[in-house]
C-alpha cells in the first residue's frame, strides 16, 4: 500500500501541514517520535504564541491544541512513538523506514514527503569554550523541557550564554522557580531574541544582560560539577579583551546559542543545500531539488514566531497536495540571491512549473536597520520594493507580490537598502 | 526628555516614544498606546508556570494567569500557584485557582489533563 503523503513530525509544523494536505482529500499519515502530538509547544508554557493566525494570546500547549483539535476533526492518520529513521527514494516512490515499539522496525511508502523535523539546539560541542568539562552546563531547552514537562529545575545558581529567545524565557522561568539567574551573555552587540522577551523576561526581573560578553572560563568542583565560569568582553572580532573578566560561582550554565535545521533524514539524498540556512534549498512550494520533497517549519527555516511556521507549513502542505494531483508542469526555475544586508532567503529557486499567484519570499537581515528599502532586482529592473522600519537579525521577514510578470531566465536579487 | 518603551503586546516590538507632554509615537497599533499609559502607571504581567498533579505520565500541567495581573504580585501569585495539585481530569480553560490574591483574575490550565494512570 502506498500513502500519497507522508508528513514526519507532529509539532506545529506537521499538523498545519497534514491539516492543509487532508482538506484537499489526500491521503495522509503523521509520523511523530514523541508520546503526544505537539512538538516543542508542548514546553513552551510561555504566552505570546498565536497573535497573526487566531488575533489572540495563546501558551503553546494552547496553541497546540488548537490544530490538534482540528488534526483529529479530520480524521487524519496518524502514528506516535514512531521514529523516521531513514528515507529513500526509489523511482517515484519514497520510502519511510521508521522504528517503533508496536511496529517494530517498518517501511511505508509515500508519494510525497514533508519534513517537518523542526531543529536542534547548538551544544557545547559546536561552540569553542574553555575550560573544564563538568557536569552542568546544559541546552536551554533540554532545561526547559525538564522544569515545564517533567517538573525538575535543573539548577539553583545559574548564567546564559546566548540571547537566544529560549535562554531569555528559560531566565524568567528558573527565576521564578526560585533559582537565582546571574545574568546572560550575548557574544554580539545586540540580542538575538524578541525585544518582547527582553524587556518582560530580563528588565522585568533586573537580570542583567552583557553583550559584547563570552564565556571564556568554566570551572569544575572534585566531583566534577560545574563550579564557577568567567565571562570577558570581547572585541569587534570576538577576541577576549584582557582586564574585563567577571567571575560567576554557579551550578548551572544554560547554552542558548542557535537552532539548527534538523534534516539528518535529507543524508541520503542528493540535495541542494544552502550554507546560510543550514538547511534544503527550496522552490516556492516548499519542494526541495527533489520532487515530491517538501520542507518546512523549523526544519526549513528556524523561525521565531510559531504563526510563521503554521502559515508556511500549510503552504507546504497544499503544495505537497497540489504535487499528488499533477498539477505541476515544467521545471524551469531561477535562482532568488541573497544580496546585500540579507543573511539568506527561502525559498531559493522559484519555479514556474508551479502555478501560485505570490510569491512569497521570507529573509532575514544581516545587521540591525532602522529604515530600509526591500528591494528586488530581476537584471536591473527592479520588480518589488517596500519600506519598512526595524529590521533585525532576530526578527524574521516577509514579502510577497504577484511573479507572471516576471522573465523566465534571469535571476531575483533580494537587497535590503539602508535609509 | 522622551522615554523609549519597547511595547511587548505583540512579538513586533514597536519601539514607542512618550515625550513630556505626554504624546505618544511609534507605536503601529491602539494597543501600543494603552500598552505604554499601563507600564507608566500600573504595569501588568500574564503569568504562565506550572502546577503538580498526582498522574505518573503527565507529572506537572502549564497554568496561565487569564489576564495579566500587578507585575508586582507576580511572586505571591508564584507562592499561591505552587502549592496546587491537580487530581483528577480537567480540560484547557478550566480554573485552578479562582481569583488570585484578589486580582479578579483566574488562573487556569493551559494543557488538558487526560488520565491515564493514578499513582
């Protein structure tokens, strides 16, 4: 038996994407890992979540619940416990081989693919530090997961590397457990999380933030527990400056330092990969350079707003849809470039075999922009621009705009113009 | 002198301007507006934490303060909030505790509790 989609994860992503497939009648089955549906949301306690899809402010367990609710009013297939643990593709077909307790190890073949494998957190192991190798030093959301999930604070005394959205949460939540959070440390000038979150998760509780700051010392007690870090300011090339050192006696050091695209499954294929994004170059359906292959959440693209994730992911999903109808013709595609200011785009290709009236088109910037033009080049004429204020690295953008007009030869340029 | 408020309504962060007369500026929406009268006045929190329950497979559920409650009651809220266990099945929305610290405001679950094992 063939499944016409496949959609492997259960988080925000999966379901919006199932969700959007089903409503076009296909036949689709879920894979998820964990016991429940709901990916990361399920620890994200935290309020702020679903302001551009629902106009109201939900925690992500309510969010969750939300499309879960919606996931089980169509009936949709569905497989907890189950892990992907290898994906092929023979002729026109994919093969999922997953490992589960009740199924043991099985295969399933589908038509059509969408990962929605979400990301991992960078460790220590990816970042240089010195130092010690003790116990206690720990990823933000590994702590977060056992406090909001299985109710253990992994720390009384505690600092952050990184400003990450996840670290800035995680330090209001380990304060109000009754931890004391000492501070957090930023390598870059200027924070990498929500403003939201820095104002209501540091200023609200006078936790200091250092930025320019790296850790640059960790100390293990005799049992090899973490004792003390030293942080340093450092340079604008990121060197330690002599003389700036601060010592911290804590038990804990939550690691916030980046999110990357989870697509080990993506190993076997012979994909287009895009440096910037750590993840499968797509088209503006979300299909990777192999057809019937779509991406997207936080596999794709790590987001920091979850209504992205379900908008994109439902995109992905009525594309994978539109893929099992035949609705896709030639596949002659131009590349979207990344210019100046801009630290990547997705998608990367835009494809005219697919019929959609937008393009959408989502970036970040590379630097902090008080007003800039978004402007986009096809040759010299240029096809889009629109001004916005604010621009920065943490926050992700937007556009879209009609493309029949556009050449089928020469390639977008995506700039941002600095005001 | 113009104070600069970064409003958190929404995950957009407009950066609001309140000069000595009193105007505001730069925020995108109403809200933003409210937003800052509140922090300058009574600034207020929603607070989201968790309670206990007594089921082995779900040992702690996320609660929510309905609305968002004196930024400076938020520790005893925190006090009161701790001391909950839940015992039995409950759905999203239902209240856990019913007017904290004499705010008007519930607090309520934020996760269904589905029993599947009592310890």
């Amino acid at each position: 038996m063939i499944k016409e989609i496949v959609v492997i994860g259960g988080g925000a992503s999966g379901l919006a994407a199932a969700i959007a497939a089903k409503k076009k009648n296909k036949d689709v089955l879920l894979i998820e890992r964990e016991a429940e549906l709901g990916g990361i949301l399920n620890q994200c306690i935290h309020n702020g979540f679903g302001l551009e899809v629902f106009k109201e402010e939900y925690t992500g367990p309510e969010y969750a619940y939300k499309f879960i609710e919606e996931f089980n009013s169509l009936d949709i297939e569905y497989l907890l416990n189950a892990t992907v643990i290898k994906l092929d593709k023979v002729d026109d077909i994919f093969i999922i081989t997953l490992s589960s307790e009740k199924l043991g190890l099985s295969e399933i073949k589908a038509k059509a693919v969408v990962i929605s494998s979400g990301c991992y957190e960078r460790t220590r192991g990816q970042i240089t530090m010195p130092g010690d190798r003790p116990r206690g030093v720990i990823t933000a959301g590994s702590a977060q997961r056992y406090l909001n999930i299985n109710g253990f604070l992994v720390g009384k005394k505690v600092f952050i590397l990184g400003s990450g959205d996840i670290g800035l949460i995680m330090a209001r939540r380990m304060h109000l457990e009754g931890a004391e959070v000492l501070g957090v440390a930023e390598i870059m000038p200027y924070s990498n999380g929500l403003n939201r979150n820095i104002v209501q998760c540091l200023n609200d509780f006078d936790i200091p933030l250092y930025l320019s700051h790296t850790v640059t010392n960790v100390e293990s007690d005799e049992f090899k527990r973490l004792k003390a870090i030293t942080i340093q300011e450092v340079d604008s090339r990121f060197n330690p400056i002599k003389g700036t050192e601060k010592h911290f006696s804590v038990d804990t050091l939550l690691l916030s330092i980046g999110l990357i695209p989870d697509i080990t499954l993506l190993d076997d294929f012979d994909i287009d990969v895009d440096p910037k994004t750590k993840s499968a170059k797509i088209n503006q359906a979300y299909e990777t350079t192999v057809n019937g292959l779509f991406i997207c959440g936080n596999s794709l693209q790590v987001h920091d707003l979850v209504d992205n994730v379900s908008k994109e992911s439902s995109r992905a999903g009525t594309s994978a849809a539109d893929y099992i109808d035949g609705l896709v013709t030639s596949r002659q595609k131009i590349k979207i470039i990344p210019k100046e200011n801009i630290l990547y785009v997705a998608p990367q290709y835009l494809d005219f075999g697919w019929s959609f009236k937008e393009l959408i088109i989502s970036f970040r910037s590379s630097k902090k922009l008080e007003k800039a033009a978004i402007k986009i080049y096809q040759g010299e004429k240029l096809v889009y621009q629109k001004r916005r204020t604010f621009i920065v690295p943490a926050e992700m953008e937007q556009v879209s705009f009609p493309y029949s007009e556009l050449s089928k030869d020469e390639d977008l340029r995506v700039e941002l113009e600095e005001l | 002198m113009t104070k600069e408020f970064i409003c958190i309504v929404c995950p957009r962060g407009c950066h609001v301007l309140v000069d000595d007369a009193g105007n505001i500026s730069g925020n995108q929406c109403k809200r933003g507006e409210t937003y800052v009268k509140n922090e300058m006045t009574n600034p207020k929190r929603v607070v989201t934490t968790t309670v206990r329950t007594v089921f082995e497979e779900i040992p702690r559920a996320s609660v929510k303060t309905l609305e968002a409650i004196p930024k400076g009651l938020i520790y005893q809220a925190m006090d009161l909030i701790n001391q909950v266990v839940i015992t039995k099945e409950m759905k999203i929305g239902e209240v856990v505790i019913e007017n904290i610290l004499n705010t008007g405001v519930n607090v309520v679950l934020t996760k269904e509790i589905k029993r599947k094992e009592v310890k």
